[in-house]
C-alpha cells in the first residue's frame, strides 16, 4: 500500500498554497488623497496652461501644455500600472500559477488596491481547494489500485473515465490503452457495453457473469445519478464456480456410491424373503455373503468420508512426533502381505539400515502407505511385481511404492487424487474401492507438509513416491 501511494504521489502535482499578502499600513483616509492628488495634478496642468498663454503667447502655451502632457501621462500610468499587474495575476491563475502575488503600492486607486487582494485571496483559496481535491484523488486512485475487484467509471457516451489495475488484469486490457475510449473499443466482450447502456437506460442496478480470458467474471452495473455515466464492478468469481461445481459433483458422487450397495442389499434380503425354498442354506449363505460384501463396502465409503472430512477440518492428526517412516512402511507392508501373497504378486521392500525420522503422526502414515500398497496390490495382475522402498534424499526422506500393474493413462493422471475419480470405474468397484483413497492420501501428505508424485504408463504400471522434511 506504500509503495502504491508513492507512485501516485509522483504523478500528481499539487499546488503549494500562497501566503496571504501582507498588508501594508495606510495611513486613514490615504486612499482618498490619492484621489485628490490626481484631481490637483489636472487642476494644476489646467492652470500652467492658461499662465503660459497669459504670459508667453504660444510659446509659453506649448511649453505648459508639454509639461501638463507629461503631468496626466504619469498619472495615467500610475493608474495602468496596477491595471495591468492585476490582468497579468489573472492570467497566470487560469494557467494554473496559484502562487504569484499582487504588491500593494502607496500610488493605488483604493478600490484597485481592493481588487488587487481579492484576486491575492482567491488564489490562496483556489490553492487550497485544489490541494485538498489532488489528495482526495490521489487517496482515491491508491485505494482503487489495491482493490481486487475490477473498477471502470464510464461517462454517458459509454467513453472510459477510470479503470484500475484489477480491472486491466481481468479483462485481459493493456493499462493505458483505455482511458477516453469506448469500452467497446476497449474490450472485447461486447455484453459489458451492453450492460451498461442498460443500467443506465433503465436507472438501476444490473448483473451479468461472463467468460473472459479462461476467468468467469461476475460484473454489476450501477447508474451514476442524472444519467450522467455508470460504474461497473467486476468479481473474480473463477474459484467460487469451481467449488459449487465440486460440491455438486460429491453430493451426486456419494448418493450414487450409497445407492448401488443399498440396493444390491435390498435385492438380496426380498429374494431371501419371499423365497419359497426357505430351508436351502446353500443359497442363504451365498446371499448373505453377498449381503455381507455390500455392507463392508458401505462402512468402507462412510469411514472414509469421515476421515476425510476430518482431514480437510484440519481436527485430524493435529498432534506430530519424530517418527520413523521405515517402520511405518514396514508395517504397512506386513499387513497387507498376505493379499499379495494370495494373488502371486512378488513383493520387495528396500529399507535403510539407518532411521529415517520425519515429524507426522503414527495414524496418518497407516493410512497413506496402506492406501498406497493396497492400491498396487489391487490393480496388478497375478504375477506381477510391486516394489516399496525408502531412502533420503537433499534432507528429504521418501519412500516410492512401485508396481507393475495396468497404469493410468495420461490424461487422467490430473484427476487421479480428486474425490471418487476413478480410471476404470467397473474395475474399481469390483475390487472393493471406494474412490476416496488417494484424495485420503493426498491431503493426509499435505497436512504432514509434504509432497506427493506420480508417474505412469498403461500397460507398464505406476510409481507413487511421497516426501516429507526430515527430522
């Protein structure tokens, strides 16, 4: 905000108020001797000029009459003089030069010498009016400058008055090309000129969100007073739009992942029920077991929306301590051993012989690495290869879960940690995932300071390596 307000201090030049003139002490009643000496001056060449005609024919009258000449051609000079100094001060304001004063002079006509300091008191006024209307605009263009929304002012012919910064950045314009212009002119999006021909045709306030340069921006409209122009503000409402349409998308999400296992549990209990062979328990056990399936996937989805939920709170695993990530890899490792083993997957873990201590909580790197290994587990195919390691790296410690499954083409590869995104969704379900795993993973690694990276390649498989600061 410092550095905004020097910058616009050193565009605006603001006029220095004059002193008010010092009035010279007159002695009372001097004013009206001075209007009586220049009567004595005519009355004086008048009487020269009849003595010289009296006394010396025409020789003595021009002689008295170049005198007398001389005499009311001082006089009159004397009466310019001030004249003229007082046009000069006029025109030096209306140049904007508040700052040249008018010298009393003994010899001035009183009501000259009145004007002359009426004129010494506007220029001291106009300065001080101007000096507080460059500050006021000066404060004006600092707080529009660090204003993220977008201000344009335009006049009622639709021609840019002001736009700041904000407004250039959002509309893509190039700062300095917009002021005097129209607007249509300036920007490309043609509905913003529209919009406010409208709000002032109309003489109210009008909205309208529009796409501009990849931002959607939401712009209102509002009149100034007597139709005399229109402000427009433009929101940045870019994040806003992106996060409605993720909510929308998890609420859609969740009620079609609660929904199939319900339903495939409702399925199973009415055949069971209105089934006439009650007493085949071959048949009851095979539908419980699926039952059973169902109501683990369930628990699995609510459980994980819980965690995450408490994840993105920031409520869950606020409490850190040294650990050693090698024992929480191993671990994990040894817990899911014997699915791997069960599908004929070879498993290698690479571990250090030295610790490998971070700051994290024992909870949260369960959950990342079994999450991890349990999703190299799931999509590799029997035979295959998974291998776990960890190693320190530039005061980092990371550990890499590498498979040789079915890999995730590149174009997923963005979406891959976002909430029930899922590559292959028939497979996923059918392996018992719930697509909240590694958006788990993700924010667990983030709210542990630390990083996650992926790179895959179908048909060869996936590497997953995280990384957190040393301790």
């Amino acid at each position: 905000m410092e550095s905004a307000t020097d910058s616009k201090s050193d565009s605006i030049q603001i006029p220095t108020p004059p002193r008010r003139p010092t009035e010279s002490k007159k002695q009372p009643g001097f004013a009206l001797w001075r209007s009586s000496f220049l009567w004595r001056s005519h009355i004086l060449t008048g009487s020269l000029v009849a003595i010289a005609v009296l006394l010396g024919g025409w020789e003595g009258f021009l002689t008295a009459g170049l005198l007398g000449g001389v005499l009311v051609y001082w006089n009159i000079r004397n009466v310019m003089s001030p004249i003229s100094t007082i046009a000069n001060a006029a025109e030096a304001m209306a140049r904007g030069s508040y700052d040249h004063q008018i010298a009393a002079s003994e010899f001035d006509e009183g009501a000259i010498s009145a004007l002359g300091q009426a004129l010494n008191l506007m220029s001291g006024e106009l300065a001080q009016r101007l000096n507080a209307i460059a500050l006021d605009r000066m404060r004006l263009e600092t707080v529009l400058a660090a204003t993220l929304e977008g201000v344009i002012a335009l006049d009622r012919e639709g021609r840019v008055t002001l736009m700041n910064q904000a407004a250039h950045r959002l509309l893509g314009i190039s700062p300095g090309s917009s002021i005097g212009r129209p607007l249509s002119e300036t920007c490309r999006n043609l509905s913003l000129g529209e919009l406010a021909r409208e709000s002032m045709q109309e003489n109210q306030l009008r909205t309208l969100e529009v796409t501009e340069v990849g931002k959607t921006l939401e712009v209102y409209a509002t009149p100034l007073g007597s139709s005399t122009g229109v402000v427009l503000v433009v929101h940045d409402v870019t994040e806003v739009r992106r996060l409605e349409s993720v909510r929308r998308d998890f609420v859609a999400n969740v009620s079609h992942e609660l929904k199939t296992p319900l339903t495939a549990i409702r399925a199973y209990l009415e055949t069971l029920l209105d089934d006439d062979e009650f007493n085949n328990p071959e048949k009851h056990v095979r539908f419980l077991k699926k039952i059973e399936l169902h109501a683990n996937r369930l628990t699995a989805l609510i459980t994980d929306l819980l965690s995450l939920s408490r994840i993105e709170s920031g409520d869950a695993y606020s409490q850190r301590q040294r650990v050693n990530l090698s024992d929480m890899v191993l671990a994990s490792h040894q817990r899911l051993a014997p699915n791997a083993e069960q599908k004929g997957l070879r498993v290698e873990i690479q571990l250090p012989s030295e610790s490998m201590y971070v700051l994290g909580d024992v909870e949260a790197f369960h959950q990342i690495f079994d999450n991890l290994i349990d999703n190299a587990i799931k999509y590799t195919e029997p035979g295959g290869h998974v291998e776990i390691s960890v190693a320190r790296i530039n005061g980092h410690i990371r550990a890499c879960v590498v498979d040789t499954g079915v890999g995730i083409p590149g174009e997923d590869l963005p979406r891959i940690f976002e909430r029930f995104y899922r590559v292959d969704k028939a497979r996923s379900r059918e392996l018992g995932g719930t697509g909240l795993g590694l958006s788990i993973v993700k924010h667990l690694v983030q709210s542990l300071d630390g990083e996650i990276q992926v790179e895959s390649e179908v048909g060869k498989g996936s590497r997953f390596s995280v990384t957190f600061q040393a301790a």
